[in-house]
C-alpha cells in the first residue's frame, strides 16, 4: 500500500505547513530532515517493534462485542487500545518519539495533556529512558484529571499548570510552544496528537498506524475479509483515529467515521467540533479546521472529554473531510456519558469519555448485519470516574 502522506513541505492538500517562530526553525529543520530516515533504519524499527511487543503489550486484541452486534443488528468489534500500558494509545506515539529524542541526542523532554493519557504515557517513557520530563496541563483539566497529575508526578515528571486562556489543552499546547522557544538546543517536544507544525501531523500518524495495521490483520484472521466496512474514532486532534483509520485511506471499501464532540450541542455555543462549526485558519503551527470568530480569533471549545476540548483538527483529517475520504459526525457529552455507561453495563469495560463518543454513534450509525464495524476504543475510562459520578448524581443508576 501507498503510504498516505503529506506533500515535501508538509501539506496534505492545502492543510498543515509549518507556521512556526523564527528560534524554532533549526529543531523543526533538523526533524523535517531526519525524522523518516530514522523511523526507517533497521535499528529504530527493531527498538520500536520490541519496546511495542513486551513494554506497550501489543498487539491490543480486536474484541468481538456479541451484546453490542445483537443491540445494533451489525458485527461490532471493539479495538481495545485501553489494554496498551498506561490505558491509551498514546503510548504508541511517545515510545517512537522518545526514540526520535534520543536519536538526535535531546537530553530534556516536554509535552502538553489534555485528558492526561498524553502526559502519562511521555512521564512513562522518559521514565523507562531516563530523561528528563515536563509536562504542561491546563489548570482546569488538572483538577477535572487529578487521578492522571498523580501518576505523572509519581512516574518523576514535573506538572505545570497553564493559567491562561481557558486553562485546557489549547492552552497547555501554547504554554509547552513557549517553553521549546525557551529551551531549543537540549529539548524534543512530544506533540501527542497529530497537530502542530510538519513533521509531527505525519510522525505522529506513523506511529499510530500500528492500530489499523493490528486491525487488517485481525479482521482478515476473524471474519475471513480484507478490510473491515467501517472504521469509527472519536476526534479531537485525532491521533487515534488517523491511526485507526490509516491503512484503510483510498482503499475503496472501507467507510471512515470520526466523531467530534458536540459538547453540549453545535449551536450552544459550548461545542468542540471543530469541522461542524469551524472554518480554515492557523493554530499551533498548521493551516487546518478550526473554531474562530468573524476576525480570526480562535474560540473556546467544550467537552466533558478533556481529550477532545480542543478547538481544531489535525491538517490531515481537515484534508480528509474536505476530500469526501473521511464523514464527520458529533456526539453531545450527554450521549457520550450515557454511551459510557451503556457499554460498562453491557460488555464489562469502562471507556475513556473520547472513547464514549465513538460508541456513542452506534446508535446512529445503520449498519448493515453483515457488516464489519470496528469502533476504536482508544482509552480506559478510570480517570473518567468523576465525571461520570457527577452524571449518575443527576441520573441515577440502580
């Protein structure tokens, strides 16, 4: 298969580039340069192979949900991305960019987290690397996320809070851009998600590509077919559904459903999708999807998913959408938590809010009986918990 790629300069159609401060073009310079020559030596492609075979525990296993397929009249496969270490598929990305890190000789790590999965999975490779880490977190997803700041902090990061803004993942990405102006020479930022100037929307995506990559060969050994007929991952920067959905690009069969979080409904105003209410602009160092005013001003989103209040999209699901590949639907966070407990209450597994999501529009979705549908489940939903409480106050379950 063709890899699907942006063009030399980082653009997939007319998203993504590299819109980025003048201190910080030598390090963008020397990953744009270096990163696809040592992601494809044999000695990185061994490291990362075996750190993702017996330290991340993949491949994560493709789970056929009987309740689920008889509740909607469809084959629905759950993608447990939840059974990685640390409870995400962030960990993909953070094990090949650390090793990038390394490569290039950084001896200090940085990275911004949303939801925390992210800054997790960065403290846990810099533990299992010995590197220095720091990790930037908006003051409000800190408390909504305490569970996560505690496992950072007890893995040996340093946690700073970002103050401005709307204190979430926006923010802590634009607190972590300061700190590589700061700090250029000795420092590898780890975006988590596929955002933020050329190379990263492509690195990010090779790594996370291991998903589809587990889920072609999986659906062929279950179900006897080549590729699955649909594909559905939520979407916030949407670094688990590119790697979801990444080796089923162009193939001519399979549908591709990414989900954004409708908060609390497109038109309330509190709302973080990006592509239903946005429009082309700059965030973050790429041209993409994004909530703004009439003069340009990026907006706050919304979510109870941390992991998804995020106001844009990655450059290569904005050129996805645009192209026709890729539908884009939205999920309000009352679906969403009720979607949630549906699938604890039927299957025995507690799905990440960013998660919820892509569950969420089974009940929407009308698939055929003999279709293939593979709903990535990109986290576990342990550090949910209070939301999730706070919802059953309001909403009693017995």
């Amino acid at each position: 298969m063709k890899r699907f790629k942006p063009d030399n300069k980082g653009y997939y159609g007319t998203y993504g580039g590299a819109f980025i401060p003048e201190m910080l073009l030598p390090n963008i310079a020397t990953l744009q340069a270096s990163y696809l020559e040592i992601i494809n030596s044999e000695s990185f492609r061994k490291e990362f192979r075996q750190l993702l075979k017996d330290y991340v525990g993949r491949p994560t296993p493709l789970f056929y949900s009987a309740n689920l397929s008889k509740r909607y009249h469809t084959q629905v496969f759950l993608k447990r991305e939840d059974l990685n270490h640390t409870g995400a598929h962030k960990i993909n990305n953070t094990i090949g960019q650390i090793l990038i890190a390394k490569h290039l000789n950084k001896q200090r790590i940085i990275a911004e987290t949303g939801a925390g999965q992210h800054g997790v999975a960065t403290a846990t490779a810099c533990a299992l690397m010995g590197m220095e880490c720091t990790v930037f977190m908006g003051a409000v997803d800190m408390k909504r996320q305490a569970h996560n700041v505690e496992r950072m902090r007890m893995l040996g990061a340093r946690v700073v809070p970002a103050e401005s803004g709307s204190r979430t993942l926006k923010d802590a990405t634009n607190e972590a851009i300061r700190e590589w102006i700061r700090y250029p020479e000795d420092t590898h930022y780890i975006i988590g998600s596929v955002v933020g100037p050329h190379p990263y929307p492509d690195m990010v995506a090779i790594f996370q590509s291991v998903i589809s990559d587990e889920i072609k060969l999986q659906v062929k050994a279950k179900c006897g077919k080549e590729h699955p007929d649909i594909v559905i991952a939520c979407v916030g920067g949407g670094s688990n559904a590119i790697g979801a959905f990444y080796h089923f690009i162009d193939n001519g069969h399979t549908r591709l459903i990414a989900v954004e979080a409708a908060g609390m409904g497109l038109e309330s105003g509190k709302t973080a999708a990006s592509i239903a209410m946005g429009r082309k602009g700059v965030i973050h160092g790429n041209m993409t999807f994004l909530m703004q005013t009439e003069d340009g001003q990026i907006t706050e989103p919304h979510s109870v998913s941390a992991g998804l209040d995020y106001p844009g999209i990655g450059p290569a699901h904005a050129y996805l959408w645009d192209t026709g590949k890729i539908e884009v639907v939205s999920i309000t966070d009352e679906a969403a938590l009720k979607a949630g407990l549906m699938l604890t209450r039927m299957d025995g597994i507690i799905p990440a809010l960013e998660s919820a999501h892509a569950i969420a529009y089974l009940e929407y979705l009308n698939a055929a009986p003999e279709d293939v549908v593979v709903v990535n489940l990109s986290g576990r939903g342990d550090k949910d918990l209070p939301a999730y409480q706070k919802y059953f106050q309001s909403c009693p379950i017995d």
